[in-house]
C-alpha cells in the first residue's frame, strides 16, 4: 500500500458487507472542531496588545533557552514554535537538512497516534503540498485532548469567554472614542431669528470637540422664569465611569494573562522588583518547562538524540541571592561533614533525603 493510500477512503461497501450508522453529531462535532481549528480565536483576543504581549513572552523565553543535544533546533525555529503554540497550541515541522514549518496539515492516525501527514509548506509564490510520514515531522502540541490527542489548543481555546470579553470591551472603547461626541456640549443662547439659528447649528454640527448643538433659552426653561436662570452648558460626552469599563477591561486582561501563564501583578504598573522576578519564575518553570519538556520528548523520539531544552536558566528566573546564600550554606555544611569524618556516602544520603538531585 502507497503513502497517499493512507488518506483515501476505503473500498465502497459490498454486497456482502452491513453498513452501521455512526453515532449522532459526529458530523456536526467533527464539522465544529474543523471551523475551531481553522478560525482559532481570529477576531477575539488575539487582536488585543494584552495576548500579543503574552505571546510575545512565550516566543522570547522559548527563543532564549539552551537547546542541547541537536542543532536542529536553532532560536528561529523556537521563536517559531513559542508563537505557534501560544497562538495555536501546536507547531509543525518537516524534519530535512533543516526544520522546515508547516501552515496546515492533515493527520492520519493509528490508537491515537500520527502516522502519515499531508503538509502544506510556505512558499513565496504560494504553498506547495508534501505527504511524509510521522518519523519525518515534528509535531509540537500543548492542551491535548483525550478526544483528539493529536490535536493541541492554544490558551485562547480553552478560555474563550475571556478572550471575547476583551475583545467586546476593547471595541466597545475604541468605538465610543471613534464615534461618540467627546468634548461636545449643548450651549444655551439668547434666541435670534430662524435662519440665523440654523446657520449657528449647520456651523458646528460635527465638529467633534466642539459644540454641537445650540438651543434658544426661550425654547430650553418654563414659562415665566428668567431666560438665563441655572442655564449652563450640557455635556454630550458619555460617563464611562459609570460603566465600569476600566474594572471589567483590567479584570478581562488578567484573565487573560492567567490564561497565558502570566501572573497579572507583572503588569501591574505599581509592580515591584521582586513580584517581576516571582512572575518570571512562574513564567518560566511552572509553564514554559513543562512545554520545552514536550519539545524535547518529541525532538528526541523523531532526531535519533537525547534532546533537553532548558527555559529556566537562560530566562534568569530564579533567585540570584538565595543562589548565592544556598551554595555558602552548602559549603559550610560540607566542610563541617569533611570536619567530622562523614563518608562520602552518608552525604549522599543525605542529600537524597532532602530531595537534592541532578537531572
């Protein structure tokens, strides 16, 4: 059997052969995951400097860290990687003389696991398509689910009422500075005639800043009261505080920086040194390990080396003066141990007893 024998449907049913109806929605769930997959989270928050910033510290920590082991995994391609799966939730690349990524795929699967693709490869004139099989693509995924293990899901996915929320927000904002009448007043003065009126009106009608509207005072208070009496100029522009639309825009985007892995007090204006140095170990070693471990898990299973990718120290996030204070205590604390005519092996085991191990 061919390759591309792998992507074709099956032989049509024979006389011989029973016909079983799938199970209901399948169609229509497969449908829905195919439209997910294509649209991702276009026109949501991806468009919002909140998730760019996020996706931008993903690249640059994925781009910064200490690939060992192969060079095929140059920082171009990591910085690659580090936006895909941010944006994406997985990354595609065709194994050659060199990484070459991909812009969509198909999967053919077997328990689960790849076992041929079709790639489209990026080229200035337009894509061109390639059939290989799963040894020769290296395929990066985050956010797995047991439905469809091959299939990653960025951030963005699995939060997708945040991410609308900021979106919502931000172009309810950015509307109402667009559109509304900012600055613009309704100012009360003596009545003239009709044609000298209008041509006040037609003078200041959509000046945006300016007045835009003017009323005669006769036609503006009650009967019998004095023209000018408690006459004052009326804003038109819309009261956002009232909206609460800068509580619910910080909490929207905090949310969405959890999402990313961020801790939102690293973009807190009044953040401090030390929140920054706890957000960057966050960052680092609680959510961009874990995926550099993934990388490496796949780049050693498809190049043939033991692959490790380190995020953490490149990044710098961890604690330069407890460093400094646990390698003092260590010294001293083996020199007492040499002081006292401990063996090698009782150290041993007593590092091994408070967990003190290399990888």
């Amino acid at each position: 059997m061919g390759l591309m024998d792998i992507f074709r449907r099956s032989p049509p049913v024979g006389e011989h052969h029973e016909t079983r109806a799938i199970a209901p929605g399948y169609t229509a769930a497969i449908m829905a995951a195919r439209e997910s997959w294509i649209s991702g989270a276009s026109n949501l928050g991806e468009l919002t400097a909140a998730v760019q910033t996020s996706v931008g510290l993903w690249e640059g920590c994925l781009s910064l860290s200490d690939v060992t082991g192969t060079d095929m995994l140059s920082r171009r391609d990591m910085a690659l990687a580090g936006r895909a799966l941010a944006l994406r939730g997985e990354a595609v690349f065709l194994i050659r003389d060199r990484l070459v990524p991909a812009i969509d795929w198909d999967i053919s699967t077997r328990n689960g696991d790849p076992r041929a693709y079709r790639l489209m490869i990026p080229e200035a004139g337009g894509g061109r398509a390639e059939t290989v099989l799963a040894p020769e693509v290296l395929h990066f995924r985050i956010g797995c689910d047991t439905a469809t293990p091959w299939t990653g899901t960025g951030p963005l996915r699995r939060a997708p009422l945040s991410a609308q929320l900021l979106h919502e927000l931000e172009s309810a904002l950015r509307d109402t500075f667009r559109d509304a009448p900012l600055g613009s007043q309704i100012v009360p003065v003596p009545e003239g005639s009709a044609d000298d009126m209008d041509a006040l009106r037609s003078g200041f009608r959509g000046r945006r800043g300016a007045t835009l509207v003017i009323e005669g005072v006769a036609q503006s208070v009650a009967a019998g009261m004095h023209p000018q009496l408690g006459k004052a100029p009326d804003q038109l522009s819309p009261q956002l505080d009232k909206t609460l639309a800068d509580k619910l825009l910080a909490d929207a985007k905090d949310a969405v920086f959890g999402a990313f892995g961020i801790l939102p007090g690293l973009m807190n204006r009044s953040t401090t040194g030390p929140m920054v140095r706890e957000a960057q170990r966050h960052l680092a070693q609680i959510v961009l390990q874990p995926v550099a471990n993934l990388m490496a898990e796949e780049a050693t299973q498809k190049l043939g080396a033991t692959v490790a990718i380190d995020v953490v120290r490149p990044a710098q996030a961890f604690d330069h003066g407890g460093k400094a204070r646990a390698l003092g205590v260590m010294l001293k604390a083996m020199a007492e141990a040499k002081a006292a005519g401990l063996d090698d092996k009782t150290v041993a085991d007593a590092l091994a007893f408070i967990d003190w191990a290399e990888e």
